[in-house]
DNA sequence: CCGTGTTGTTTGTTATAACAAACAACAAAA
DNA sequence: TTTTGTTGTTTGTTATAACAAACAACACGG
C-alpha cells in the first residue's frame, strides 16, 4: 500500500543543537577563540543544558571545537602551522578523492549538475555574493568527492572542512575573483571527465594549496591568523 | 621554586569511561554487532548513565561506534566494502605520513628505539604472543607517524585504526609469522633513516594492502567479515 | 492458525538539583 | 603598593527522576 503521507521522525534536541552549531561554525559566524558556555548556549537554544552537552561534546569529539582549561568548549584560534597541517592531510584525502572519482563511470548528468555549479559560482562571484559562493563551491567539491564512492573517504574530507570553518569568513571575494585566472575546478572536472586521475588529483590539490597559501599570507608574526580588512 | 610534587589532575569520570572502551575496542574485546546500552554499562563502571553518555556520544561522534535504531551504539561489524574503504584512506593518510616523516631530521635515539621494537615484536610473535605484539605494532607505527610532526594527521590516523578495532581480533598469529617473510616495518624504518620518502610511503602502503588483503579473504557471501576458526 | 490490540519492560532523552573546581573581585596585612 | 587570603560567582560534572518511544510477550478475536 502506497500513501502520500511522510515519514514522521523526531530528531533529538542534541542533534538540533548540533546541527545548528555545526552551521554557524561552517559558516563561520563565531569570532575565533570565542568561549561556549553550556548555560549560554542552553539559554539561545530554550533548553536545559543537557542536549547542549551533548552537541558541544561531539563537537569536541570530532575536533571541531576545542577544549580549554576545564574542559570548556572554546572556537579554535588556527595558527599558521595548524593551517599547514590541515592543507597536507586535506591534500592527501581530498586528492584521493578525486583520483578515486577519476577512476570510475559516472552518469553524464552528474557531469552536467556540476558544470551548472559552476557556471553558477561564476555568477556569484561577479556579484560579489561570497555567502551564495561559499555555499555551491563547497557542494561542488563535495560533488566530486562523493563520485569517488567511498563514503568514509568523504566523511573523512568534511571533518577537515568543519575545522577549516572559523577561518573560512576571512575569505574575500577580490582573492576568489583574482584566483580564477587559472580555474583548477573546471580543469579537475574535466579530468575525471576523461578519466585522467593523476590531473584530477593535481589539480584539486593546487586548489587547496592556493587558497591556503593565500590564508596563509594572513597569519601575524605570532602565526596567528587574523581577519583581513576590508576596504 | 622546585619540588617533587607531582601535578594534581582528577580526569572527569566520562574521560576514563571513554578510555577504558576505546582501549577494549581497540583490543577487539567487543563482539562486532554487540549493542552497548547505557544503563549496563553505567552499571559496569559503577556509575551513573551520566558520565556513561558522554563517552557513548563522543565514540559515535568519532565514528568508532555505529548508531542503530534509537539512537543505540552498537559496535560495528565491517563488511568486505567498508575494510576496502578504510584501506584507501589508511594508505592516503599513513603513506603520507610516512613520507613527511623521511623529509626530515630525527635523533638518533628515535631510529633506535624503533629498532628496539621491532626485534621485541620478532620475540613476542615467535612465542605466539599476539595480545602483546599488537600493542608493540601499534606503538611501532604511531612512532614512525609521529615523526612526521603533523599531530592532525596522527590523530585522523588514530581514528581510522580504532574504526579497525573490532576486527583486529581476527588476525591471527599464523599470519603474521607468514607474513613475516617480506617485513615492511624495518623496510619502511630504513628508508625514513636514509630519507628515501617514496619508499617510506611505498612500504607502508604495502604493510597495510597486505594486511587487508588477508582480513578481505574472511568475509563470507554477504561481504561480512568472519572470525576465522582457531584450529 | 493468523492477525491485532494490549500491556509491561527496556532504553534513550531531557530537565533539574547538588556539587566542586576555577576564576574574579575585593579586602586585609606587610 | 604589592602580596595574600577570602568570598561570591561562574561553569563543568554527576546523579536522579520523569518521560516517551520502541520492542517483546501475551491474550483475544477472527
């Protein structure tokens, strides 16, 4: 029997919590170093503070937040080093990936959603719109990722992604705009187009490189980075 | 002022509790399938299911238990695909580990130590020791990763060895003594001493296909891996 | 014998209160 | 003025109880 009724599923306050927590991290919307209270949080949230717990310590878990002097939750302050060791793994998973994606078939039509991505990303970025960018350039590499077919690989890649979050905001759109001289993402769809995995991995690995020599160039003497000005 | 007082530092109960079960994880003491419901392990550990959720939460978050249904942690049974999976990342991640650790400089006391480990983990699989030789070979390769001075890349390593955990207990002594023909330990040492990185990279690779190669020849039909019988 | 509704048990979820450690502000003594 | 001790507040930790959803066993009616 076949009806229109939906599936009925109550998510948990934790995992609410965690999602939007998850969210504003991504998006970058917590000032670096900034400390999370449970009661805090509890009281944004209207709840008591033992889904909160829970949420702020898979967060923990998962390396997305980190834990201060009495195990408080606080948003990670990267360094210029740390920034250095999320680019060599995140090249070593990411590459993977797209060699991996390179290797296999895929349905034309998949191939044409990513190049509409694309096109797409152009458009935003003359509009200056980094938020709307940020959004389909990161569901176009998740796009690639998730060609390569290996689930744990992709679950892998978005924890590094989440890491990278607080810094992501200090992303402007001139540096975005000045980089596409040389689009390494159409050139790496392109790649695994033709079945080309070692391109494929090149070129998502000069991605990463590029913009993180780019943040990189942002760090203070302390190695600490900071928030571009904008003009 | 100098003294001989050692630092005082109470870890929290759910820290200890996370502890004990990742190390009984880790050692494969956990049947694969097996659902760990709060309530008895709060029991086990004399406490209350408090502290007990915590440590739950923080392993699923990890990926190192599975959710059921309601939410339970049952410890993972891998299939034939999933070790295949975890296989391409470990080589990504370790293989890149590996070879940032022959790019650089280490002490001589370093190479040693590792060399002293080897031979132990010789002696401990001639006497059929196999509880005592995984422990040694875990130390032995997270030695090598650590020299790759990358704590991020450790950690995400750590966390796919303990995603292995419930199926570590497979392995048998049999194979290790025959696998022991061809050692890309002392290989992989060798050529991080003499600061060869691809062939570093290359030894682990092998190690760990070699490894999975043996573990995938357990699965059954339905791509479940198998206890294999002692004889 | 099979399907259905009921009931009791199990188990994760959430709120709350008591607790203890850490921190900050302030006061007292050198 | 600087240091030290005290006190009140903040905040994570833990236990406990009430709750609700899911599951299993059982009884009833076809």
């Amino acid at each position: 029997m076949t009806t229109s009724l939906k599936r009925i599923e109550r998510e948990p306050l934790w995992d609410l919590a965690h999602a939007q927590l998850r969210d504003a991290l991504l998006a970058g919307r917590f000032e670096p170093g900034t400390v999370l209270t449970l009661r805090f949080l509890a009281e944004q949230f209207g709840t008591s503070i033992t889904p909160v717990r829970d949420a702020v310590t898979r967060l923990v878990a998962q390396g997305v937040l980190q834990q201060g002097p009495r195990n408080s939750a606080i948003v990670p302050n990267l360094s210029r080093k740390e920034l250095a060791d999320l680019t060599v793994v995140r090249c070593a998973l990411e590459g993977r990936a797209a060699r991996e994606a390179a290797l296999q078939k895929h349905d034309a039509a998949t191939f044409r959603q990513l190049e509409e991505r694309l096109s797409k990303m152009q458009s935003l970025i003359q509009a200056r719109k980094l938020e709307s960018y940020l959004e389909h350039h990161r569901k176009f590499h998740f796009g690639i990722y998730a060609m390569s077919s290996i689930p744990l690989l992709v679950e892998t890649i978005e924890n590094m992604w989440l890491r990278c979050g607080p810094v992501l905001s200090f992303v402007i759109p001139e540096y975005v705009v000045l980089l596409k001289g040389w689009d390494h993402h159409t050139a790496a769809l392109k790649a695994i187009m033709a079945g080309d995995a070692a391109r494929a991995e090149a070129e998502i690995v000069a991605d990463i490189t590029e913009a993180a020599h780019y943040l990189g160039g942002l760090a203070d003497a302390t190695g600490q980075l900071r928030r571009p000005v904008i003009p």
